[in-house]
C-alpha cells in the first residue's frame, strides 16, 4: 500500500491492476465452476461496451494529459481537471474500467467476471477514490467542493443541479437531486 503523503492521495493500488485482478478471479472461478450468464453470448453488446469504454478513457487520459496533470492516481497533481468527460463523471477512467470488466463479462458470458464488479469497486471505493477525494479536497479545498456539488462521482451528471447532503459533508455518499428536476420526487441516489 502507498502511504499517503501531503502531496499524494496514497492509493491502494493502480486501478488498473484492481480491475484486471477482479477479471482473472471471476474468470478463474469460471473455469472451476461454470455460470453462463444468459443463454448465448453477447459479445456483439460486449463489444460495444467495451468501444465506449476505451474511447471514454482515452478521452479523459487526454484530457489530463493537456493539463498536464499525471494520470497515475498516486502522483502529485498540479491542476484540477474538470474539462471533457471530467463534466460529467469525477471518475471517467474508473468508470471506463467497469465497463471494461462488464463488457468483458458479456463477451465471455460469464456471470463470475460480471460479479466481480462488486468487490472490485468496493476496493475502488474503499482504497482508491475515497483517498483521492480526501487529497484533492486537502489541494484545492473550496475549489474542489464545488467540483463535487456539480459533477457525481460515477454517473454523468444530468442537466439538474444535483446537490449533496449533509450540506457539510465534503463529496458524500448521497445526493438528492434539487425540486426542479422532473424526478425529484424519487428517493436519494447513491453516487
């Protein structure tokens, strides 16, 4: 585990290798013990997933890239990000991921890799994000807090300004969405 340091959020691990370990386990226990997640393969939906999924991260690397800000997320960053997929998502390149693993799972149509999703973004949440967002609002403090206000976490944000609850808490776990939305009468979502 990297130790977190003034300048560095201190991340359990590259993403990366948390999702591919995720894939190699449900792909492993699907050789042990098959599940065939629907009747016939999708790999022509797979695909699709996995397409957007590449040009989504590719978007966002570049985006970073031009800011000249690391992609490595244990790196110091220089600049906050909130221009090309970063208006829509907090985590494009994780978001990206998943639907890697996903698409992965349909394309090989099992049920095991598309399970794994599960406890690989708990590991997300728990040892990767959550130090991400306490680093960054530690770097750009106020500047960041409406960040959060505006963009969710994983989902593009919709067209309505969503806001947070408890007002004091600093990129919380809930949103509900604001009275004027046409939804608004629907219960909290997680972000």
């Amino acid at each position: 585990m990297a130790a977190a340091s003034p300048d560095r959020p201190g991340v359990l691990a590259p993403p990366p290798l948390i999702y591919l370990g995720g894939g190699l386990v449900g792909w492993g226990i699907q050789l042990l013990v098959p599940w065939r997640l629907l009747p016939h393969r999708a790999w022509g939906i797979g695909l699709v997933v996995v397409l957007w999924a590449v040009g989504v991260a590719l978007w966002a690397v570049a985006t970073m890239t031009s800011a000249h800000t690391p992609v490595d997320p244990n790196r110091a960053v220089a600049h906050l990000v909130s221009s090309g997929p970063f208006r829509w998502s907090r985590n494009p390149i994780y978001l990206s991921l998943s639907a890697t693993l996903l698409g992965a799972g349909l394309i090989a149509n099992s049920g095991w890799i598309v399970i794994m999703l599960i406890p690989v973004l708990a590991v997300m949440r728990q040892g990767v994000i959550l130090r991400e967002e306490r680093y960054l609002t530690a770097k750009f403090g106020d500047q960041y807090q409406r960040y959060c206000a505006r963009v969710r976490r994983w989902w593009p944000s919709s067209p309505c300004r969503w806001e947070y609850w408890p007002p004091s808490s600093s990129c919380g776990p809930w949103v509900s969405p604001p009275t004027s939305c046409p939804w608004a009468a629907s219960p909290s979502l997680s972000v």
